[in-house]
C-alpha cells in the first residue's frame, strides 16, 4: 500500500462551498526488492509501475515525473553517461514544451558534491592526524641509527680505514633508512590491503562479538564500508614512508660520517 503527498479536494457535507483534504492511497504488490548500495535509495524510495500510478493519481493525463534516475552501463564514465543522457534528452525535447530544454542532467557525484566535500575534509583531517603519528616513527628511527652509530664507532673508524670515505659511510645509513623505508610500505601495503578488502566482514564480527556497531548506513549513506584501493593514494602515502624513513636516518648518518679513525683507534 502507497500512500502518496497527493491531497484531493472533496466537498464539505453541511457547509456551503467548504472542502476538505483527503489522501489518495494506491495498493500495490511487491514482486521484488531493489538493493541499490545506497541507504537514502534503499531505505526511503519504493519503485512503481509509472503509468499504473499516474493514471491513478492524474486520470487523463498520461505519465508525469519530475526526475528520472538513469543506471550507467559497467565501464562507462559518469562524464560520458551524462554527455549521453543530454543529448538524448535534448533530441527527445525537440519541438516539444520549452521547459524541456531547460532539465538539468547532473551525475550522483555532481548530485552529491556538498556531502562528497565534507567527506574530503574528513578525509584529509584523518590524514594530518596519521602523519603527526607517524612523525613519531621518524623520531624513532632516528634514535635507534643514532645509538647504532654511537655504538659502532669503531666499526665506523676501521671501514673508514680501510678507505672508504665519509660521504660512503653516510650513503650506508641512508640507504639502511631507505630499506627499512621499503620493507616497512611494502608490509603496510600488504596488511592496508588485506584490512580494506575484507572490512566489511571485519566490522560485522567485531558487530558479532563485542555488539558494536562501527558503520550506520544511515549516517554514511552507503550500506556498506567502502572497499575499493586507491592506488595513486597508495603510491603516494607509501613514497612519503620511504623518504621519511631516509629522513630520519639522514642525522645519524652525518654523525656516522664525522666520526674520525684516528681519535676512535688511537689505543687500539
């Protein structure tokens, strides 16, 4: 049974000229449920034949609507199915009311755009506060080549002995930064990966178990968490993880460099 905003006017028994609002309500029969992945569509809209509902609601006057939702093929960008719709659109409106030309096509993101915004925000603030944690990494790597360097000075002085220059001793740290850099991306891809691509069944055991509730639809508009890798994200993020590992390794390094074999071996 739908229920729908249409009023009709009907006369008032017992009062000269007065009318009063009645709701029109139309029983249909549910054949299928449309699971669409977004909440507002799947919590809120119902789907109707539309020439059944307009002959009942508008007698005479054949299909009526005021928007049309358009499904996009697989592989078509939203920016091609728009040029599409536009002009398939606009030859249909040919010749016909003048209002038809002035429709407006917008793609779901271009529908979207205040809510997508304030998603970005939170995004990039989400982002700012990882990389003042992760300063601490750099700080951590730091004091770890540091006490390496302080306590292997006399490692440093013999290969420095031996010939190898103190711009050849600072590459070794720094290049030592840069594996630990590598290694450390490369499992951060991996573990990032695996956690993104399998959150929806994380989140519905941690649901399970511990009866929290991480992720309401009607709050994110989607029914499900997001799952899809960004890969120019990846590849940035994980370059900005090397170069701060090499970074934190550069200090140390200079420090390495500085040390002098006769002052270190003097008493060897």
């Amino acid at each position: 049974m739908l229920t729908t905003g249409r009023a009709e006017r009907e006369p008032l028994e017992g009062t000269a000229g007065g009318v009063r609002f009645k709701r029109r309500t139309v029983k249909f029969t549910i054949t299928d449920v449309v699971f669409t992945g977004l909440d507002d569509f799947d919590r809120h809209y119902v789907y109707v034949p539309l020439e059944v509902l307009s002959e009942t609601l508008h007698p005479g006057r054949g299909p009526v609507a005021d928007s049309i939702q358009v499904r996009l093929a697989d592989g078509l960008s939203q920016e091609q199915g728009r040029e599409v719709v536009r002009r398939l659109w606009m030859q249909w409106a040919a010749g016909r009311d003048p209002w038809a030309a002035q429709a407006i096509v917008r793609t779901a993101r271009e529908h979207q755009a205040a809510l997508a915004v304030e998603y970005k925000k939170q995004m990039w603030m989400l982002m700012l506060i990882f990389g003042v944690v992760s300063a601490g990494a750099i700080l951590l790597i730091f004091c770890i080549f540091y006490l390496i360097v302080l306590t292997k000075q006399k490692d440093i002085a013999i290969v420095k002995s031996y010939g190898l220059g103190s711009w050849g001793v600072a590459g070794l740290y720094v290049v030592f930064g840069l594996v630990i850099g590598l290694a450390g991306a490369a499992l951060g891809v991996v573990l990032g990966w695996a956690v993104t691509h399998n959150v929806n069944t994380i989140e519905h055991w941690i649901s399970v178990v511990f009866g929290l509730k991480l992720w309401k639809s009607s709050t994110y508009m989607f029914s499900q968490i997001p799952n899809q890798v960004n890969a120019s994200a990846v590849l940035w993020v994980s370059v900005a993880a090397v170069l701060a590992a090499a970074a934190g390794a550069l200090i140390p390094a200079v420090a390495a460099a500085r040390v002098q074999p006769i002052r270190i071996l003097r008493y060897e």
